[in-house]
C-alpha cells in the first residue's frame, strides 16, 4: 500500500512550513503589474485575467471559464491560473473564451442557412 497524503494534510503542511503563494496583485491596470502580495492559506493559484487586466491571488478550484466568467460578469476575456511565485505577469499562456464564443455563433449561423 502507498502513502496518500489528504487536501488537508497539505493545507497544514503548508501552514507549517510558513509557505504561502505570492502573486501579482493589480486591478485594472493598464500597465504591467509590479505590486505583489503574499496569498492566503486558501488561495494556491495566482490569477491574470485580461478583461480590464486583473492580477489576484486565487484558488486552483476555482479556475474554470465558468467560474472566473461568473466572479468578473465577463463574457469574452483571456485568463491564466497557475501556482508558482509570481507566476501571472506574463499572458503568453492564458485560456482564451472568444474562440469558443466565436465557433458556437458560426455554428449557430450556419443552422439557419
């Protein structure tokens, strides 16, 4: 049998070992995001969201199109989670939304010809 560690073993490991996620923290700032902030036990992931351009601590549980859609009340953005130090400056990986509103309006449109 092998060792199986529990979500919460990890949150007190963490909590332990005085670890915590730093991320970059700006909210509609046009300009790159130099402030950083120390994360909350609860927040493992850092968040950049290019709909008004927000730099946030997060939780990796929460990064889903549907989510980040949902908090924001954004319909078309680009977001990235990820859960290194300071690991959303950069938006060369983030998950885009307009390609797929895009595809399922064409979709739509071709049902009507």
């Amino acid at each position: 049998q092998g060792t199986h560690s529990s979500p919460a073993f990890n949150k007190i490991s963490l909590c332990i070992s005085g670890y915590a996620l730093r991320c970059y923290t700006c909210e509609q700032s046009p300009f790159l995001c130099r402030t950083n902030l120390t994360c909350s036990y609860e927040e493992d992931a850092c968040l950049q969201i290019r709909f008004g351009m927000y730099n946030i601590c997060w939780k990796m549980s929460q990064c889903t199109t549907e989510q980040v859609a949902n908090y924001f009340n954004a319909d078309s953005f680009r977001f990235l989670c990820c859960q290194r130090d300071l690991c959303n400056k950069s938006l060369n990986t983030m998950v885009s939304t307009v390609p797929l509103a895009i595809s399922a309006m064409t979709g739509i449109w071709m049902m009507f010809l």
